[in-house]
C-alpha cells in the first residue's frame, strides 16, 4: 500500500510451496489502479467484478495453497478469460 502512494505498482509476484511470496513492484508501468486478491480457493467472482469495473489480470501467483491474483486498471489488455487446469 505504502508502495502504491509512491507510484509503484505491482509488475510480477512469485510464490512458493511453503506459502512465501515476493512481489516487484515498478514505476513506468501503464497502469492508474491496482487491486489484488488472496484467497484458498481460484477467486473467479472477484475476477468477473473487477473485470466488469475496467481491471484485467496483470499478475498471478500461487504460494502453499493460496492463490494471488493482481488486477489493473489501464493495462491495455481489452479482453481476458481465465480458467483453471487440473492435473488428474
């Protein structure tokens, strides 16, 4: 948060098995807003309210069992869909 105020936004995010996670944070990038998301399970309804508000998925992460999801305003994406593969 205190990042955002300085005109950083997020620009990738990594995890790991034991649930740590690194985020890189970058100025110069296109986007005007950012709002992200963790949660224990693929959060598809958060998603498709963002989407419906002008963001789209800029970064993705899983770390241990959660998933990381940041979405941005002004990424110059028009059109996203996103799904989920199981490994059987």
């Amino acid at each position: 948060m205190e990042q955002w105020e300085n005109n950083y936004y997020i620009s990738a995010i990594a995890g790991s098995t034991n649930g740590s996670s690194l985020v890189v944070m970058s100025k110069g990038t296109p986007y005007t807003q950012q709002s992200y998301k963790v949660s224990e399970s693929f959060p598809y309804k958060w998603i498709n309210k963002k989407w419906k508000e002008g963001f789209h998925v800029t970064s993705m992460t899983t770390a241990g069992s959660r998933w990381g999801v940041v979405m941005s305003r002004n990424s110059g994406y028009t059109e996203q869909v996103v799904n989920t593969i199981l490994n059987s």
